[in-house]
C-alpha cells in the first residue's frame, strides 16, 4: 500500500513510537521558529535547561509581535533576544524584517522538513511541504536543544481539490470553506493533506493562507505537496537548490476525504465572533464598514498585496473607513515600492503599518467602539482587536479592499471578471536578507542583555500528593487562549509573569487573579473548570505558566485543544475530561473538590474527582502517557528536564 507525504515525512523524522493513529510518537524536529512574544520565554527556558548551543539544523529568532515600542519593555526584550541568539547559535530576524511565516516561507522553509515554532500559525510552512506544527516555548526550547517533539501519530484527512477558483475568488475563500465544513472544534490529532489537480492551480504564497488558517479548525498541521510550482516559488527565492518533489502515492490511503471543488467556490467572510462563523460576503451587501485592515501572516504576500494595489489605484478609501496596510514582509514591501504599487497604497489613503503583526494581535489600529472591521488576518475572537464591542469580520484581501473603497460590503463578484487583477507570480523575487542577523561560530564570549522587566521562568512544585481546593473559576465552550492570557496591551508583560498574571482572564472576570492568588497564599489548589474546546487559538504557553503561577493544578474540561493540552503538561497542570459530558453541570464555581492520592493514581484511566460541597462523585478521563505521568509528577517539563537529559 502506498503512502501519503504525512507519512513519509513523519517516517524520515521518527524517533520512537509506531506510526499508528493515536500513539504518542516523538520525531525529529529540522527547524525551529520563535517569535519575540513566546521566544523570549522560550530562550529563557532554554538557558535554564542549561545547553551550550542550539542543536538543531536551523533556529530562527523572529521579532514581529512586540514591535510597539512604548516604554522600554519590549526594546529590552529585542535585546535579549538579539544577544542570546548570537550567544546559543541562532538566526536573529530584527524587528521590521516581517512576519514570521511570511519570512519563513520565503527564506527558509524546505519540502519535506519538520518545523516547530512557538506560534499556532507554524503550518503556514505547510504551503511549501513542511510538516510545520505549533508548539509552546518549551518544547521548541526543547527542540533547539536537539530533543526530539512528541505528538499525537494523526490522523490524516486528504482534501481533494479540483476545479480552478474564479476571477475575485481567492485562496481565503478556499480555507474559508474548510472552516465551514469542518469547524473549529473536534479536529484535534488530524493533519489536512491536500491533492488533487486543483493544487497545481494554486502558488506557493496561496497554499500556505489555506495552511495557515488550518490552526483555526485546531487541525496539528496540513500539508501540500511540493510540486513545479514550489520548484518555481523557491526558485524566485533564490533557493532551488533546497527543492524536493513530495507527493502521495496514487493508492494511499486516508482516514477520510473530502472534495472542494475551486471553481464552485464564492467569497466567504467568517462573521463575529469566531472563525468558524462562516458565511458569504453577499449576505450582508451595502452594509456599512467602519475599518479595513489587510496584512498578518495569512495574507499578506507579494501577490495579495499587489491586488489591493491594483483594485486602490486611482481611487480614495471610503471617508467613514480607516484602511492600514501591513506588507507582510520587507520583502514585499521593497517589491511593492520599487514598482510603484506603493504609491497606489499611499495615494489611496491607506494607512501604511509596518511589516509586523500590529493590528492582528490587538496590538494596533483598534477599532472604535462597536465599529465594523474588515480584516484579512485569521482570528476575530471577541475583543482580540482590542476593542470588546467591534464587531471583526475575516475575508480576502479583494473583499478587504473593494470594501475600503465603497464604505460598506461589497461582494467582489458583482465585479467583471475582465477587471480582476490576476497576478502572476513573479520569477525573481527582490530577496535581501540584511534583517537577518547569523550567529558567529562560537557564541561563548558574549553576553547576554536582560532588561529589568525580564524575569525567571518560573518552576512549579512537584505534584502534590492530594489535591485539594476550589473550582475557581467556571467557563463555558471555546474559551480561547485570547480569552485566557489577553495580547494587545499586555503584551509587554510577556516576558513577567507575576506582573502577567494579573491579567490571567481579564475580560471573563477580572477577580479570578486575586480570588486564585489568594486560595494559593492560604495553601489551597485551584481548579478550572470548563466546557468543550477549552484552550482554542494561540499557542502562548502564558496561558498554562500564568495560572500555574496562581496555583491551578488541574483544568477539567468536556474536551481541551491540543497545543493548550501540551502546555499544560509542560507546567505541570492536570488536564482533565469528563467522562460524561453532563458532569460538567454538577460543579459550580466556589465547589470544594478533592483529588485525592493523585500521586499514586496518575497512571490510572479514570480518576475520581470528589465534590465536596455537593457530596458527590464523578469521574474523570486521564489516561496519560508514561511521559506525560512523568512531566505531571516532576511538576513541568523544565523540572523534568533537570531531572534527565533531554
Ligand atoms: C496569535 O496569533 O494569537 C499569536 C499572538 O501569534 C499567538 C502567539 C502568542 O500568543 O504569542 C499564536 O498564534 O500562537
Ligand atoms: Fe502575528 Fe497575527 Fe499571525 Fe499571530 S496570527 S503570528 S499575531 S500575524
């Protein structure tokens, strides 16, 4: 029987465990990405693990998050990140290079490599053939230091793309309609793998929006094969020699398939307040707009880029909307302003941001109160704009710009399709890698710089022997990580945590810091307790390291997201679910509960949880791997790691 490229690329890279749907397997990890809000605590824990230098075949340090420079925080975390690159032996991208996966995609994704990163939307890599996963820091921590990354083996959906999309139709509207069929919970441990003849139709930059936006369906990754038009898109990167052929064999087998056909599809926008609120651009004609943003690491290429140009030029931005423009990379950037598409930006009215992740992240260009914002970027969770009561919308970047012009929704194909402006990818890109700062040989002599705001990562204690304390706090269904460890503004804290962990569900209810830190300083344990797809969106490890800091042991849920599951492993926090789902009902915030003698029970299937306040019991799914028993005992993965080698 043949194989599809999941598995032949997770085969190069196994190091244990057996290839089979829901083993815990553990592989080899190529490459590894940081960005500036994860890195910092990623670098800080791989200096604590104690290594000498970066093992892997390529670390790269990214700066694009914190690039708001208000205060001296985040210049002090560049910094660090800067120096302790240079130090340990990786890649440091400085600030206004570009977005992560933009710059990693163009630069230094390979086919067929592994690549982790501290950042849901690794799987961008996927576009170019990579099994390109997210991660908390640790884990990349421990992935620079040569530690192999262990995972779920997935089950592996192909998607069957046939057709060619249609003139105003784009490659958002392809990952769109995924999100439509699938959601955005119960795909935890599946991989998307795309085939079909309509892949050929398709760029690199294309390819890689619809991997990115699979983070939004909570898939671990998905995959296109590397065929001539990677050949094409490394080429005019300058790095053709790093292209290999990747594709299925005819008669491999799926665990399911499922067809879209391109030329079927319509413009699609996922509608407030999650990206699967999927629905079509015509619904909501001629209402009005408030703001456009276009940019992020989903579509922000050359080619998206050089649309909204041609759609802009010779025309104003709406006098009600306030349109920013964020090029992805100084790549594209530069491109766009050598051939005067900038310009057509600039004469527009559009406001032009920098080539980071500003307003994807809360972090720029909030909308007003209750205003309407058009966006390209990949999540519209409530308030990650910044701004609680805006109503965000995602869509393409030709639905971003015709509603910048027009001042209200507009469905591109109302437009001729004799006036699209199709772009051709070009065949030399303008490649300038000065941002990039490598690493000289032997780091040793230099110094690391840290600013008065960066801390220690904090360790846990060993798991206790009996749990026992409150259900601080209860929350309902798709609680993301956004909701968890709010971004924007409190950015700046990520690299404090007690400082951070004031903010630990600040807009859910805003008591749960000091309600938990006081339960923890009387020597209680805090307990959440939560409905399906809780940890749902980033991978900030924040959202595990700060309740651990507040002293929550266990989160008991109807079912938990996967990067969030492994960060809570790595803090030494007990994911649990419920056996039966309506147990969920039966514990209210402020319950006194017991985990009584969890110590010895760690390796059993089922635990019981005891209510103490209701005086009943329920049961509770654990099942944990021998490694997971172990980072749960040891009280985290950097306990653990101090304990063995990795
Ligand atoms: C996001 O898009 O939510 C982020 C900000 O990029 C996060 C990482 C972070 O919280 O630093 C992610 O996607 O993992
Ligand atoms: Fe940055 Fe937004 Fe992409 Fe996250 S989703 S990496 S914040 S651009």
């Amino acid at each position: 029987m043949g194989t599809h490229i999941v598995e032949k690329i997770l085969s190069e890279h196994l190091v244990s465990g057996e290839l089979k749907t829901g083993n815990e397997i553990s592989i080899r990890i190529d490459q590894t990405l940081t960005q500036d809000a994860t890195g910092t605590m990623a670098f800080l824990q791989f200096e604590a693990m104690g290594l000498d230098r970066v093992q892997n075949e390529l670390a790269l340090s990214y700066v694009d998050h914190n690039t708001v420079q208000v205060g001296f925080e985040n210049a002090d975390d560049h910094d660090y990140l800067r120096t302790v690159a240079a130090r340990y032996g990786a890649v440091f991208s400085r600030p206004g290079n570009g977005i992560c996966h933009q710059l990693h995609l163009e630069r230094f994704g390979i086919p067929g490599k592994t690549l982790l990163g501290s950042d849901s939307h690794t799987p961008t890599g996927g576009g170019i053939g990579m099994i390109a996963m997210g991660a908390g820091g640790i884990d990349v921590a421990v992935a620079m230091g040569g530690g192999p990354f262990y995972m779920t083996a997935p089950r592996v959906v192909r998607i069957e793309l046939t057709g060619q999309l249609r003139p105003w139709v784009s490659a958002k509207d392809v990952i769109l309609k995924v999100l439509s069929v699938f959601g955005t919970k119960g795909n935890v441990g599946t991989i998307f793998e795309y085939g079909g003849e309509g892949v050929l139709t398709l760029d690199v930059p294309q390819r890689a929006t619809i991997t990115n936006m699979g983070a939004e369906c909570g898939v671990t990754t998905s995959v296109f094969p590397s065929d001539e038009r990677t050949r094409a898109f490394m080429k005019a990167q300058g790095r053709e020699a790093d292209w290999r052929e990747l594709k299925a064999d005819d008669d491999a087998r799926y665990d399911d398939v499922v067809e879209i056909n391109l030329s079927e599809l319509e413009p699609l926008m996922a509608a407030p307040h999650s990206p699967g609120n999927i629905m079509a651009v015509k619904e909501l004609s001629g209402q009005r707009v408030d703001q456009v943003c276009i940019g992020s690491c989903t579509n922000s290429s050359y080619a998206d880029l050089r649309i909204v140009a041609e759609i802009l030029k010779g025309k104003s931005v709406s006098t009600h909307v306030s349109l920013g423009i964020a090029p992805g990379s100084r790549e594209v950037m530069l491109m766009l302003a050598r051939e005067g598409y900038l310009a057509d930006l600039i004469q527009s009215g559009a406001r032009i941001l920098e080539s980071a992740c500003g307003f994807c992240i809360g972090n720029h260009l909030s909308p007003g109160s209750d205003a309407v914002s058009l966006r390209t970027s990949n999540r519209n969770f409530e308030g990650r704009s910044g701004t609680q009561s805006a109503q965000v919308y995602l869509v393409s970047p030709e639905t971003a710009a015709l509603a910048a012009v027009e001042g209200v929704f507009a469905d591109p194909l109302s437009q001729s399709p004799n006036s699209y402006p199709a772009v051709e990818m070009p065949s030399q890109f303008l490649v300038d890698d000065s941002l990039f700062l490598f690493p000289p040989e032997d780091g040793s002599a230099i110094k690391v710089k840290r600013g008065p705001n960066i801390g220690d990562p904090p360790a846990n204690r060993k798991l206790p022997d009996h749990i026992i304390g409150e259900a601080s706090i209860k929350v309902g269904e798709k609680i993301t990580t956004d909701h968890i460890m709010p971004a924007g503004q409190r950015l700046k804290f990520r690299s404090n945590i007690p400082a951070y962990a004031e903010y630990v569900f600040e807009h859910v209810d805003s008591q749960f810091p000091s309600r938990a830190a006081e339960l923890r300083n009387v020597g209680k344990h805090n307990m959440i307790i939560a409905g399906a797809s809780y940890g749902q969106g980033s991978s900030r490890e924040h959202a595990a390291l700060c309740p651990m800091y507040l002293g929550v042991k266990a989160v008991i849920a109807v079912s938990i997201e996967r990067i969030h599951m492994a960060n809570l492993f790595n803090f030494g926090i007990l994911p649990l679910l419920f056996v039966h789902e309506e147990d969920y009902g039966r514990i209210d915030q402020g319950d006194q509960l017991e985990l009584g003698d969890i110590r010895n029970r760690i390796g059993e299937q089922e635990v019981t949880l005891v209510n103490l306040t209701k005086d009943i019991e329920i049961p509770l799914k654990a099942g944990y791997s021998s490694r997971q028993q172990q980072l749960l005992l040891a009280g985290g993965l950097l306990n653990y790691t101090r304990e063995q080698s990795i």
